[in-house]
C-alpha cells in the first residue's frame, strides 16, 4: 500500500457512504484504540452492520478488519525509533537488564488485567459445565493450541474425561460426535476466527456446551458460549500472539482447575495419586 490507511481513508472520504463515514470519523478520532478493539465492537460504537465494516475495509483495498488493523498499527509507527523508559515498551536503546525488567513487568500486569477481567459468576459456570460434562475437550488453534494442549495435560491428572485434539480435521470429527452432556473448552484471543466460528456453530449443532476463553465480550464466538472467560492484554497488531495473553489464558486454566478440585478433592487426589504412581516409574 502506497499512503498510509489514515491518508487513504481521508482522501476517499467523499466517496465514501453515510454508515461508512461513521467508520471513519470513529477510527480518525480513535485512531490507537481501534488497533485493539474487535470488528463487532467496533460496529457497535459507529451503529452499523459487521458487514458494513467489512466492506468498508475491502473498499480501502484491503483483505478485511485484521489487515484494516495492521496499516492503522503501520501508520502509528514512528519514523525513527524512540526510547521509552517509563512506558515498558522496549526500544533498541535499552540494555539486556532493562529488557529484562520490561518483560517481567508486562508478565505482571497481564495476570494482574486477567485477575480483574475474569468474572467470578462465569467462572462458577464454567466450573459447573465442566463439572457435569461427560467429556470435557480442550480446544485453541494457532499459539492457542498451546493452551489448550497445557489445560488438558492439567485437567487429565485429575479425571480420565478430558481430552485434546491438535489436527483441525480431527477436531471437526471430534465435534460432530458430542452429545448435549459433553462440554468444550475453547481458547481464541479474537473469537472472531473462521475456525472458532465453524466449531462453535458445530457445538451448537450437537446441543453441546460452549466455554469460551477471549478476549473480547462482544466477539462473534461469544454468542454462541454458554460462558464467557474474559482475558488479555490489548494485543499490537504486529505481535501475532503476545505471550502476555497466552499467559493471561494459562492463569484461567489454573483458577478454574482449581476450583474443579475444590468441589471434588477426594476424586482429583485419587486420580493424581494414581498419575503419580505411574509417572515415577518414568523417572531414573
């Protein structure tokens, strides 16, 4: 792209429709929030269609919201790096201690947002669906199947009923085979993937129960979730996956494996008595 998206969108202000200048004159006056906020938020505030937004961003010459928000982020960066010591953000002028710092300090205030966003009555449901489900899947895609992958190593020491599944064909076997007493535990920051979309309209199909860990309330997946865990930090749109909200999703799991073991501890001890047993004849 030529201009930046923020040039673009002026010069074709004229051409542009009546809910389309809504988009715009949002995302000019918001220009640094619009990089973290959904597509279903943000139709939301200009009161228009998602599909409106969409085609919006086509109409710029661009591949969808996603992309929208990558040249909004280009534009937003600065011609010569500058530092930035009381922000967090490292810059090329910081030593490796200070690196050092940063990071830990962005490790501490994700968990600190995950604590504060998660709800504790989404959090009861979650325990409760989980608690009633005959099977309980563990479900991400891309660096979130990394959590998923971590939720059911947790969660299988404690009940032989939970079970994760990597290649995306198997999932979509796994799915279309749920019954209404099974539960799936899916972990999308967006909730606005075609992939969480496909699976949650599947779940729905099989009249079985959705818990949704992300970051966004109003995300499309969300409608489809009998309960929502929220987290995250607010993502760049150029870190593809932040280990900040890996680790914001990682501290949900470990409150809500938690509480799975507080209401059943004699079950969970027997079964991790039982793992540990069998793992020590692992060790030399």
């Amino acid at each position: 792209m030529g201009k930046n998206i923020v040039a673009l969108m002026m010069q074709e202000y004229e051409s542009f429709t009546r809910s389309e200048r809504k988009i715009a004159d949002y995302v000019l006056e918001h220009q640094q929030e619009t990089q973290y906020i959904s597509i279903t938020d943000l139709s939301a505030e200009c009161e228009v269609a998602v599909s409106t937004v969409s085609l919006f961003c086509r109409k710029l010459g661009l591949a969808g919201f996603n992309d929208f928000k990558l040249e909004l982020a280009r534009a937003a960066l600065p011609a010569v790096p500058e530092a930035s010591q009381s922000s967090g953000e490292i810059t090329w002028e910081d030593s490796t201690g200070q690196v050092m710092g940063k990071v830990l300090h962005a490790a501490q205030d994700a968990l600190n947002n995950a604590y504060h966003m998660l709800s504790e009555t989404a959090l009861e449901r979650a325990a409760d669906l989980i608690q009633r489900a005959r099977q309980v899947v563990c479900l991400g895609q891309g660096n979130h199947s990394v959590v998923a992958l971590a939720a059911w190593a947790q969660f299988s020491t404690t009940s032989p009923k939970f079970k994760t599944i990597q290649d995306s064909h198997m999932q979509t076997v796994v799915l279309a085979t749920l019954s209404p007493e099974d539960a799936v535990l899916y972990f999308s920051y967006s909730g606005a993937t075609h992939e969480v979309l496909e699976a949650a309209e599947v779940i729905r199909n099989r009249g079985a129960r959705l818990i949704l860990v992300t970051r966004y309330l109003n995300s499309p997946a969300s409608a489809y979730a009998d309960t929502v865990l929220l987290c995250g930090p607010n993502e760049q749109p150029f870190q593809f996956g932040s280990s900040s909200a890996l680790m914001a999703q990682l501290y949900v799991v470990e409150v809500l494996l938690s509480e799975f073991i507080r209401r059943d501890p004699e079950t969970a001890e027997r079964s991790r008595q039982s793992v540990g047993k069998a793992l020590t004849k692992k060790c030399v």
